[in-house]
C-alpha cells in the first residue's frame, strides 16, 4: 500500500499499521475453505480503528490455500 498522510477518523491520530486478511467466500470456496477474499487493513495505533479495503485475490495464492488448508 502507498504511503499516504492518514488521520484516524476516530480519535484524529496520525500513526497507523497495515496489514492484510483472507476471507472464504460463499459457495463452493466455503465448503473448500478457499480463502478468495483478501483485503488491505488499516489500524490506527492509538484507538485500534480498523478500515479494510479489498485487494484483488491472486489466483496462485488460492491454489496455495486449497492444499494446504
């Protein structure tokens, strides 16, 4: 993720970490536990506010996630 100027919505602080989440969806890749859903998370280090934005999931990772479970 770029590094941007940020302000916490919450609280107003300026200091932050990123990070990232999977998720399964519905469907079949529920039942599979392919994790097909990823986001950018953004948390304010003061007030632990949390934003997520989603990511285009890449489909080696999903093949990854399918055999190892």
């Amino acid at each position: 993720m770029d590094q941007r100027s940020y302000s916490c919505d919450k609280c107003s602080s300026t200091t932050y970490k990123t990070g990232e989440i999977r998720t399964t969806g519905s469907g079949l890749s529920r039942f599979l536990n392919v994790q097909n859903q990823k986001y950018q998370t953004v948390s304010c280090e003061q007030c632990g506010f949390t934003e997520l934005f989603r990511l285009d999931g890449s489909g080696f990772g999903n093949i990854v996630d399918l055999f190892t479970n």
